[in-house]
C-alpha cells in the first residue's frame, strides 16, 4: 500500500483506551475469562507436533462497499523430519476465499479451485509423492481448513489467503472482525485435535478505512496498544504490531522487510509474541447528520460487454417509533458450547432488559438438553420485575446439549394475539439435540405471526441455520463476538425494536438492463439498515430506481435517477462477490428443499469459475508443471493478478466518491446515526460495557459439564 504525501501531515490519534481503575478492570476480567479455542495449527493430540506459526500479518482494506483481508504467515519446523501443517481458522462472516497462495522454491504459486474429491485426491497423491502441495477446504459454516505439505526438516514454508466480504455501517456504525476466536462447538474435531495458537515471531494487523463519507471515531475493544492515523475526514489507518510501524507501501515488501530469509525460531526457546486467539474488532462511526443516499460500484472492463454492480441504498430516518406495549419473549442458549461466549450472552440481555418499556411484558425461556420458562408467563417490564429477572439470568450456567427446537417451541407458546409480538433469540445455533433439520426449523417460524430477532453468538455459530429462520420470520439477525461491545450492539438493535420496520420490501430498477440480482428476496429494512443489492447489468442508460414497502401498513415509496457507467475497471472483486452471494442462495435452497444434483452442480461450477471455495469445491496448489500435467487452467491465478493490479491501483488513491443520487435524492431525511461527537458515544458504550461484565464476571470462568 502506497500511502499519499497527506500522511506527513496527518493527525495521529492513539486508539480510544480505558484507563485508570477501569483499564485494569478490564485487564482483569480477560485474564479470568474462560480458556477458548482459537485460530492455529491443528496437532493431533498427544503427537507433539514441534510445528510452530513463526509469523502472521494481515492487511485489511475496507473500501466503501467491501473489504479485503490478506493473511501472510510463515509456519516454521525446528525438528530433523518433515511435517503436514494443518492450519484452520473460523469462517468469517460472509467471507468468501478468493485467492490461497504457497511459495515453493521461494516463489508464489497460487491455487486453483477443483471440485472438493478431486482436489482432495490430488493433493494426497503429491503429498504420497514427497512433492510439495497445499489445500484450502471449508468445514461447514464452522472453518476454513488449509494443509500444507511438506513443512521441511529445519525450514520453514509461507502461505497467503485472501478473502472478500461486503462492508455497511449500522446506524451510522461500520464494523469489521477478523475471526479468530474458534467457537468450541464441535466436540469429536476437539476431542481428537490440538491447537497451536502461539505466534513465536512477529503478529501484526494493519487496517485501511477508504470512506466516501466522514469518519469521526475509530475504536478496537481491546486492544490498547492499537492506533489509528487519520489521514483524510473518511481515511484512517489502523495498526496492531511490526507492520504499523513500518514505511508506507507494498505489504509483500513489508512482510519480506520482517521476515527476510531469518533461521526459523528454535520451538524450544522461541516465546510467543501474540496468541491467535481473540477476535480483533474494528467499529467505526461516520460523522451525524449525513443524507440518505444510494452509492454505486460497478465493474465492467468491457463497455459492450456484462458489467457488475453493487448498490447500497442507506435510507434516511423517517421510520417512527412504536408507542404500543409489546410482547417480548427472549429464548436463550445455555448449552455447554455457550460456556465461553456466556459471560457475553448475560451481559446482552441485562442491556436488553433494561431497554424495555413499562408498557411491555417479557418472558425468558432457556434451553439446553431441554427447555425451560423461568418467568410465570408474560411478566410487566416494571424496575423490580427486570431487577429480579436479570439476576435470574445471572445465575444460569452454561451445560448439556442444544435442543433449539425445544427452546423455540416453548417460547412460541401462548402468544397474545391482541399485542405485537418478537422473539430475541441469543444462541450459537449449533443445534445437536432433537431436531436439527433445518426445515423443520423454517416450518416451525413460517407457522407463527412473530419476528425473530437473532444475536448469532461466536465465530462457529450456524450462520445459515439462524440467518434463514431471521428472513423467514422477517425479522434480523446481528453476529456479536467475544470481543464486541455488547453494550454498544444492544443500542443499535434498540433502535430497530423501537421503531417501525419497511415490510413488503421491492426494488425496481428501469431503463437500464440488469440481472441476476442479490438477493432475489429483500423482505424486511430496519431502522440503520442498510441495503445491497450485487447484480449484473448491460449498456449504460440512465436508470429509474424505486423502493417500495409498507410501514405499519401504509405504503411508501423512494425514488431516484442516474447513470450506470460504460465502462470501469477498478472493482473486478465485485465479480466474485455476486457469485457468493449466488451461491448462498442456492445452498439456502438446499438447505429447505433437500440435495439435488442439478443445484450442487450449479454451485460447484460457479465456484470454479469464480475461483471460491465452498462447500463442494477446494483450493488445490501444486507445482506449475503439475498443473500443466493434469490439465488445470490456471483461471484463478489469472483473476488473482487482476484483482491484485487493481488493489495496488487503488492504494494510492483517496477514497471514491460512490454516490450517485445526489441530483435526484432518494431519502428526504438524514439517515440514522448514533449521535455523539468527538469520543463521546464510543467511551459511553465502553463504560456500559465494564458495568455488564462486572455483573456477570463470575460467569465467565465457570466451566462446562458437556
């Protein structure tokens, strides 16, 4: 990364920290956390595998409507035989593996994408072989697993792996988590695996805001040697580590400047200088008072050809709040993979509690093995009736097994068909008792006039499980981590139960000719919520664009004018992007309607021709003459290296201008945001945050019983 000569002059701003008395409280709280699983190098237990990770760097440039993560690392082998290096990490939420590279004979070979059995089989024959090969697989929704053989005797080997993501802000509030926190719920995977999660050498993370709006605050939870330099009003650089405090420029320069051609750290006297294993997030929060708007990214090299887009429409703030008393029932996950995420769930729903209006009445039902209503039916929101409940919760553990059928069913009893009613559900998803069908859980919501409203616990969650239940029930769902301020989440989410919601959500687009669009099925917008809407698109008339919807069955409608450009070159991403996001989709059908043939070859084929790692397809590296011997088209590596010119284009650049609606607004109003100024609203969030994890430390270190 290139950075301009306004970097010279730039404000340096030392990320926001708690100090005093609460900086130690903090430090304290995390040293009596639960022990969770992490990022690392999987050993099978009782080996004794000396394989150690020397080096992990990571560079993340988050660009207005996506992100970009790149994780280098170096696995070292101190010992005289040759090793496999296992290394796996959670999937990142929405993130699609676009590029996995290893360096054999000191030089970068990028993988290609092959339908999953076929890679497999390869990449045992050229271990079997003694040759070198890597592969990068997906587990389910719970991680991205990449081997590497050989790790030689008394050398080291490096890889990279790069994945996208789509990029919003909530409220005004950006967020971005880099995952490495494992969510411990898989039992056999732990029983019968170790993970090395130490970094022996050097750990950075270095972070590109790129906004085409101002951004006034920055925080990382956590992390008090973190710093952000502003470098315009939407530009910012954050830094953890070596690479922060390195010259401006290429990353692989950087990584090469540190790392160099060193001896491997012996695994005997090598100490660990980071351990992979606590999530690193990143909020950050635009300046109040900016528009409504609709932004555009396009890609589309070829100005006869199909192009790409991504469009984001932030509506402004006109959904009015809701006045009636409702109804809340909040089902919570006490099973035994909560156990490391409990402390966090106690917190929330203290926060949320506390939210409710005397006019609402709540319950709380638990589950774990089974379920259970610890209030007697709907309960006032009185002062002392939520005073009493919180402690209740308080008290809960966190044991046994997960029948989230179970905990929903009994939530769903006796609702009150007089008064508006919403199910918060708090849970990691992974459910293992009961029924675990997927459709019985779609069918079970469908049946129900209710909203679901989900905070996904853990990078291990069931993402697609509980993301699918949210849509069916038109509510939505939020993923917290560990390493979140829950305090600061629960405020956004307050604002989308306090307001109306646009239902019946359609967006029409004309005078342009476009397709393919994602996702298919808008539904519901909340208040803060932003929408994005990845699509193809031919020619380059100016397009008429309508939103329409209901809110509280009254209808409204948006609507705006503007070009889509002839040609652009600078995003060539956004290709991969809309076929993940096509490929969501058809495993959400599959997931409803059962397996078929024809819907898994649909997927696998867009994943080789987009180069994406899923469930049915795999990253395979190899020699290039391997390659050429098998007849594998080197299609990925050739997509790699545009959208690597393109990055390194774009790295010197200041932040697009991606609005396009300016002369024909679509919002009237302002959209949504947090309020505040300067530091004001992040170190509010900070302090309620302590507040909650004092109450619930005694949680935090309680152990499992299964």
């Amino acid at each position: 990364m290139r950075i301009s000569t306004r970097q010279a002059t730039a404000r340096k701003v030392t990320a926001r920290k708690v100090t005093g008395w609460a900086g130690a409280l903090m430090i304290g709280l995390a040293a009596c956390a639960a022990p969770a699983a992490a990022a690392g190098l999987l050993t099978p237990a009782g080996s004794g595998s000396p394989l150690v990770i020397r080096d992990h760097h990571v560079r993340v440039v988050v660009d207005d409507g996506y992100v970009v993560t790149e994780v280098d690392q170096v696995f070292v082998n101190p010992s005289g035989q040759d090793f496999e290096a296992v290394y796996s990490f959670p999937v990142p939420d929405g993130g699609a593996v676009a590029e996995f590279t290893y360096w054999i004979d000191g030089q970068p070979v990028s993988g290609e994408v092959l339908p999953r059995e076929r890679a497999r089989d390869i990449y045992d024959q050229e271990k079997a072989a003694g040759r070198e090969t890597a592969l990068a697989e997906k587990d389910e929704y719970r991680t991205f697993d990449i081997s590497v053989y050989p790790v030689r005797a008394g050398q080291d080997v490096r890889t990279r792996l790069v994945y996208l993501q789509t990029a919003h802000t909530d409220t005004g509030i950006g967020r971005y988590s880099y995952p490495l926190e494992e969510g411990g719920v898989d039992e056999q995977r732990q029983a019968f695996w170790e993970i090395r999660d130490e970094v022996s050498g050097s750990f950075s993370f270095e972070l590109e805001l790129k906004s085409s709006y101002p951004v006034d605050a920055i925080r990382l939870p956590g992390q008090p040697d973190a710093s952000a330099t502003q470098i315009d009003a939407g530009h910012w650089r954050v830094t953890l580590g070596a690479v922060g405090t390195a010259s401006g420029g290429n990353f692989d320069a950087q990584i090469e400047a540190l790392d160099g051609d060193a001896n491997p750290v012996p695994a005997a006297t090598a100490a660990a200088a980071a351990k992979l294993d606590r999530d690193v997030v990143v909020y950050w929060r635009h300046q109040p008072g900016l528009p409504g708007s609709v932004d555009l990214v396009t890609h589309k090299p070829n100005a006869t050809g199909r192009g790409t887009f991504m469009l984001t429409l932030t509506p402004g703030d006109d959904l009015p709040a809701i006045t009636a008393g409702r109804d809340w029932i909040f089902v919570l996950d006490t099973s035994g993979s909560m156990a490391g995420k409990f402390a966090t769930l106690a917190a929330g729903v203290e926060q949320a509690l506390q939210q409710l209006n005397p006019e609402d009445r709540f319950r709380i039902v638990t589950f774990s093995n089974g379920s259970r209503e610890i209030t007697s039916g709907f309960t006032p929101a009185t002062d002392d009736q939520v005073r009493h409940f919180v402690g209740e919760v308080g008290r809960l553990g966190a044991n046994g097994g997960t029948n989230l059928h179970a905990g929903l069913s009994q939530g769903l009893r006796a609702l009150d068909a007089d008064r508006a009613s919403g199910v918060v559900l708090v849970t990691d998803g992974v459910a293992n008792v009961g029924v675990t069908e997927k459709k019985d859980f779609l069918e079970l919501l469908a049946k129900h006039d209710v909203r679901l409203y989900t905070f996904i616990l853990g990078n291990s969650a069931n993402r697609p499980l509980l993301e699918a239940m949210t849509e069916v029930s038109n509510g939505f769902a939020m993923s917290a981590s560990n390493s979140d301020d829950i305090a600061g989440q629960l405020m956004l989410a307050t604002g989308k139960l306090s307001h109306h919601a646009l239902h019946g959500v359609e967006l029409d687009i004309s005078g342009v000719r476009t397709g393919d669009l994602m996702p298919a099925d808008i539904r519901s917008l909340y208040r803060g919520e932003q929408l994005i809407v990845l699509g193809h698109y031919w020619g380059d008339d100016a397009a008429e664009v309508s939103l329409r919807g209901t809110v509280a069955g009254r209808p409204v409608e948006y609507s705006t004018r503007f070009a889509f450009p002839a040609q652009s070159d600078q995003n060539p991403e956004l290709e991969r992007i809309w076929a993940y996001r096509s490929i969501e989709a058809l495993q959400a059908q599959i997931d409803y309607l059962g397996a078929d043939s024809d819907t898994e070859d649909a997927i696998t084929d867009l994943a080789v021709e987009y180069g994406l790692v899923t469930d049915y397809t795999s990253m395979l590296v190899v020699r290039d003459e391997v390659f050429a011997a098998l007849g594998i088209e080197r299609r990925n590596r050739d997509r790699s290296e545009v959208e690597r010119h393109a990055r390194d284009s774009r790295a010197g650049r200041a932040p697009a201008a991606r609005r396009v609606d300016q002369k024909s607004p679509m919002f009237g109003s302002p959209r949504p945001s947090t309020g505040g100024t300067g530091a004001m609203g992040f170190e509010v969030i900070a302090l309620l945050l302590i507040a909650a994890l004092v109450r619930s430390r005694r949680h935090a270190s309680r152990p499992a019983a299964g």
